[in-house]
C-alpha cells in the first residue's frame, strides 16, 4: 500500500487534518497510477459518488476494474456490483460471474 493511498484517506475521512476530499481524490490518483489496488477503488469510490471529483460512473468501473485486476477484494465487490448493474460499464453477468468467483477463490 502506498503512503498517498494513507494520506487520501486521513484527508477523505478528516482524520487528523481538514476533510478535504479533492486533496484525497488527488493523492488516491497518485498511489492508483502506481499501481496500488486498495487506491484505485479508493479513486473509483470517489468518481462513483462524486466527492472530490465530478461523478463520473465510467471512471469509476475503470478503477474498480483496475483494482479488480490487481486482486484487491473490496475493487472486484464494486466492479461486480457495477457489472451486475450497469454501472458505467455494460451490463454483463457473466463477467460478474468470473469475477465473483475470482472473490470466492480470494476469500478461501
């Protein structure tokens, strides 16, 4: 996990600092282009919800899927949840299919 990826939360949350959630959504795009897993849902969370950064429901299927590749559980839930809902991305129940058992073999 990447000290950004902490940073953006304490800043998300207003743990120790004022709540600042664009600060957050920018320290979480640093530590997501790195490659850190639990900031790109962090990311897509933000995108989902438009806080910090205009709701963009594309963006935020793009970091759950991202998160989702790099096997961080809590990125494949939202990606599924997106996949079963057509949230941002197609509708599609077979992909949420593989990666609910992605979950399920993780979570063993």
């Amino acid at each position: 996990m990447r000290p950004q990826n902490n940073l953006g939360y304490l800043y998300e949350m207003g743990k120790g600092v004022e709540k600042d959630e664009a600060r957050a959504a920018a320290l979480y795009e640093q530590a997501a282009f790195a490659g850190d897993g639990p900031a790109q849902n962090n990311l897509g969370q933000l995108y989902r919800d438009g806080r910090g950064v205009a709701q963009d429901l594309q963006q935020a299927a793009y970091w759950f899927a991202v998160s989702a590749a790099n096997g961080y559980t809590e990125g494949i839930k939202n990606y599924i949840y997106a996949l079963e809902h057509g949230e941002g991305v197609r509708q599609d129940t077979q992909q949420a299919a593989y990666w609910q058992s992605m979950l399920h073999d993780l979570e063993k």
